[in-house]
C-alpha cells in the first residue's frame, strides 16, 4: 500500500533514457493548458518511494488538494512501480489524508492527494478536477491513438470511436482503452420505437488461445431520440486491443424486431 506522510521531500537526478519520454515540464504544460495550475510544494513524503524516479510535489489551483509528480527514466520502470505499489486500484485509503488516486502518463505517474471525503460526487469541484486530469494523462500525455468502427444492418446503423494506448516491454504489457458508441435507426418512423435492447460485444483474436474470443461486453436497455439516435454511455478501463483483429458484434431488439450485424475497422487516426 502507498502511504502518504507530512515531512521533508527531496528529488532525484535522472536522465531519462529517450527523448520521446514526458518530462517534468511537459506534464505541467499540459495540465496548464486546462487551467489546472501547480504550485510547487515540499510537505509531501511518500513511503515506498520509487529510487529511479524524479519526484516533485505541488499544490493544485490553491487548493488543500496536492499532487506528486514521478517522472521514471523508462515506462517499464513506472510499469514496475505501479504494480508492486499501487496495482490497479483506483482509490487507496491511506495514513493522514482521505484518498490517493494514481494516473499513468506515460513515463510518469501522476498521484492526486486529497482530504475530500466526496469522491462519490459531493464535492464537484473535486470531481472536475480530477477528471481534467485524468483526460490530460489519457489524450495528452499517453501515446494514445484512434481506430473507428463502422457497421449497418437492414433498419439500423453503428460506430465505436476507440481511444486507446498500449504499451509493450519484455514480459509486460499495459493498456487503457475508451470506447464511445452511437447507433441510428435508418426506418421510417422513429416515434413507433419506445425502448431499444442493445448488446454490443468486442472480438479479438487472443495470442495464448489461438481463437478469437469476446474482448468486452455491453447490454441494457436505451432510449431513441426525434432524429433516431442512441447514445449509450462511453466505457473507460484498463485493457490491452489487438488493432488487426478486433472487431464488434451488435444485436438490437425493438418492437418485437431484431437486427444484427458487424462493425469493422474503418479508419487509424
């Protein structure tokens, strides 16, 4: 478990190993740029420290809320940290604050230190903080990439934007994944549909297995809007994509009619 105390800080010299690795200033260039401003602070020690790490610690738009930067001189080298320390947790009760909730970047590692007791949504301010953040670490500091999928049936018509970074070392492999889905109804009268089942599944082909098996899953029930759109909610989580095998499978039930079809790779941004 990572632990958070009051006392001294001090920072290590490293020299990171390639030129295309975050820095320091580019993390806070970036966060800048949302109007997240980091004063420096040295009232942060953490146990457990990283030893091939450079750490700094500041104070987040003149707020009690603080946040621990560590750059690694490799990815590996914060891969390495992040699962012997921290593991896949996103929220880690610890010694004299409320919560620490870790952010991969790249090379770095973000931890955001708060005594908020609202991370359920009492405090938005927090909330928004937060999750300006994290979208800087996910588009803007990770290696992140974009494929789009695209598929239609006999009444309807789908797409899944998928964000995603993926990173590989020797016996390692790290990934986040954001998929955004929107489906259209291509019938005569939208106003006849109340309530849409919809299940979209994603297929990959699995190295271990040699088959392609059922990557992610989603099913419920949504509402069709006046110009014959569905939304469904994004979905954001740890993951690692196969980019020349995956594809989605979609399933729609409404007014005791059905329409299934596929939705293949389209595009790489």
């Amino acid at each position: 478990m990572l632990t958070i105390t009051v006392g001294c800080t001090s920072e290590n010299d490293i020299v990171l190993e390639d030129e295309d690795l975050l820095t320091v200033d580019d993390i806070i260039l970036a966060l800048e740029a949302v109007d997240i401003s980091l004063k420096s602070t040295g009232s942060i020690s953490v146990s457990e420290e990283p030893v091939a790490a450079q750490k700094n610690c500041y104070k987040i738009n003149d707020t009690k809320d603080r946040l621990i930067i560590f750059v690694f001189p490799s990815i590996g080298k914060r891969v390495e940290y992040y699962k012997n320390t921290i593991s896949d947790m996103t929220k880690i009760e610890v010694a004299d604050v409320e919560s620490v909730i870790p952010i991969k970047a790249k090379n770095g590692l973000l931890v955001y230190v708060t005594d908020e007791t609202s991370l359920n949504g009492r405090n938005n301010d927090f909330l928004q903080r937060l999750n300006q953040i994290r979208k800087v670490a996910f588009e803007e500091l990770n290696d992140t990439k974009e494929l789009v999928f695209k598929g239609k049936g006999e009444y309807w018509e789908a797409s899944v934007i998928v964000q995603y970074y993926k990173y590989r070392g020797n016996g390692w492999v790290e990934g986040t994944v954001r998929q955004k889905p929107t489906i259209k109804y291509n019938g005569s009268d939208v106003s006849e549909i109340d309530r849409v089942e919809i299940e979209l599944n994603a297929f990959q082909y699995d190295q271990h297995t040699e088959e392609v098996e059922k990557w992610s899953s989603r099913r419920g029930r949504h509402i069709i809007d006046e110009q014959g759109y569905i939304r469904p909610p994004g979905s954001f989580g740890n993951g690692v994509i196969e980019e020349e095998s995956i594809f989605y499978q979609i399933n729609l039930d409404w007014n005791q009619m059905e329409d299934k079809f596929k939705l293949k790779k389209q595009a790489e941004i």
